[in-house]
C-alpha cells in the first residue's frame, strides 16, 4: 500500500496517476473530502490536523506521500502546517513505512546563486520560516533514522489543469482568456520553471528506490531558464496570441498590499522575481538518466492540447 496524505491538489493528483500506471496498484488517498484519481483507488477522509486520524490513515501503508498544502495564509500555516507534519511523520513511525515528502523552496536564500540541495536555509518572511521549519523537521527525523525519509523539492511551477502559481495565473491563464499576461517585477531574469507532472513523476520515481531515501533531492527540471520576456513570448506564439504583457513592479505590488490580504501574502516572494532563479538538478538527472524532461516548448503545447480537447 502506498498512501499519499493531501491528495486533491494538482501534484498529488499527478502523483497518484503516475503510481498507479508505473508503481503500485495498491493506492490510498487521503484528504478531508478525496477524490478518486485512479478507479481503484482507496479513499480515506482524515484531517491530518487529528493525529488519532493521521495515524489511522497511515496504517498498514508501506509508502507515505506527504503533498499536503494550505492557502497562502501566513497565520494558518504557522498554526497548521507543523502540526500536520508532526502527525504524519509519528503515523510513518508507528506504521514503520516510508516517507516522501514534497517540500518548495522557500527557505532558500531569495538571490542569484544556484541553489542546490546544498544550499543553506537563509528564509524570508513567515512563511518561509515555517517551510524552513518544516524542513529541518523532515532532516531531523531522516538523521534518527527509524524510518526511511526522503525529501523531494521543486521550484515554483507551471503546467495543466488546476496549476496554481504565479506563472499559470498571470501568464498562461490570462493568454487563455485573451487577456494580456503581467510579469511580476522584472522581464529579464532568467527563471527556472517546473513541469508539474514532472514533478509528481519524479516524486514517484524517489519514492520508488530505496536508495533514495536518507537523502534530499531537487526534482528534475529543464535547465533552459528562459526570462519572462522569453516564456511570454514563446506561450504567445504557441497558445495563437500578441506577444505583449505588462511588467508589474515592486513598488506597486506593495503599495496593493496595503488594501489586499492576497497581495500582502505574496509579497515576501517579491524578491525571488528581482533577480535570476537557477534551481539545479543534477543531482537527480545523473541519477536516473533515462529519465525525460519536458521542456518549456513541450510543456505549453500540452496545455494547448488540453485548452483544444475541452
């Protein structure tokens, strides 16, 4: 049995269709209200916020996916974030299974150097503290070593379906809707971007080989790193659009967070888009080299495809 604890978000979704066709066809998902991915899925409602039900949902699991995620609410991940990971990794102790967990990179330093899986915790605003937190949690847990522990991150993404990020939301779903995108702060820093169904499949593919686990892994990424100026203008010409946008600046976005809950939440990511965001994967891609990649091309074509097949 292979469980994936927050199972209704687009990588959970991913992940659990990509454990089905390649891993396992034993498949537990978890969340308040889950959905079936796959026809033969197990479906468990459990609030991870319980550990009584955490640990419930947990048992008899031999893989434990943790992609749970929360509003960008800075008061409820701080309340409710180390919570549900303290229970998941207690339900994975006394379940003696493995755990996978999904992790971002907010507790990067938000500057220009190449981030690795070496790279230290230098967080900015509250929730980056709580990733950073969060992930040192994870680290503490794989160095007692009574389970196996891996911890799988990813930068920020763009893809299908219900993707949420800055990208899909200012970019690919405003050309969608025949809107004109806006860049956030700056067109000229190159950007690394993530499949999210590369993401999942990754993921799936870490939590696949025991040899993985006791070890922290960028998931993989094509390494173009286009600038948004290049990526608008490559999705305008695949998606049959203007090649034109709209640069938000700083200033702006934070004289808006005066008035909006939702713009002061992001504001702490602001500094990410002042500079180049060079995420490396190496690690991964020397690894498993048969592994594919979508690039930045082939990615947008499939969400062309998708619009078309709707």
């Amino acid at each position: 049995m292979q469980t994936i604890l927050g199972a209704n978000g687009q990588i959970a979704t991913e992940l659990a269709r990509t454990l089905h066709q390649h891993h396992t066809g034993d498949l537990r998902l978890v969340s308040r209200n889950p959905r079936k991915v796959n026809d033969d899925d197990t479906l468990m409602a459990a609030n991870l916020l319980d550990a009584a039900q955490t640990a419930q949902a947990v048992k008899g699991s031999r893989v434990v996916y943790f992609t749970a995620g929360l509003p960008p609410d800075s008061t409820l991940w701080e309340e409710q974030f180390p919570v549900m990971l303290k229970n998941a990794l207690q339900a994975c102790r006394a379940a003696r299974a493995s755990f996978a967990y999904f992790d971002n990179t907010y507790m990067y330093p938000q500057n220009s150097q190449i981030q690795t899986e070496e790279t230290r915790f230098a967080p900015v605003g509250r929730k980056g503290w709580v990733r950073a937190a969060m992930a040192s949690m994870v680290l503490e847990e794989m160095a007692r070593g009574d389970i196996p522990v891996l911890i799988a991150r990813a930068p920020e993404f763009y893809g299908p379906g219900k993707t949420q990020s800055f990208t899909n939301a200012l970019i690919i779903d405003r050309l969608k809707a025949g809107k004109r995108p806006l860049v956030p702060v700056r067109d000229d820093t190159r950007r690394t971007l993530m499949w999210t169904p590369d993401a999942s499949r990754g993921l799936a593919t870490l939590g696949n080989t025991p040899d993985a686990y006791g070890q922290t892994w960028h998931l993989p990424c094509c390494d173009d790193r286009p600038t948004y100026k290049t990526f608008v203008t490559m999705a305008s010409r695949i998606f049959g659009r203007t090649p034109s946008y709209s640069v938000i600046g700083k200033w702006p976005l934070i004289f808006a967070g005066i008035f909006s809950k939702k713009v002061r939440e992001i504001r702490e990511l602001l500094p990410r888009y002042e500079q180049d965001n060079l995420f490396d994967s190496m690690k991964f891609k020397r690894r498993f080299p048969a592994f594919s990649v979508t690039t930045y091309e082939e990615g947008l074509e499939l969400i062309k495809k998708e619009w078309r097949d709707k």
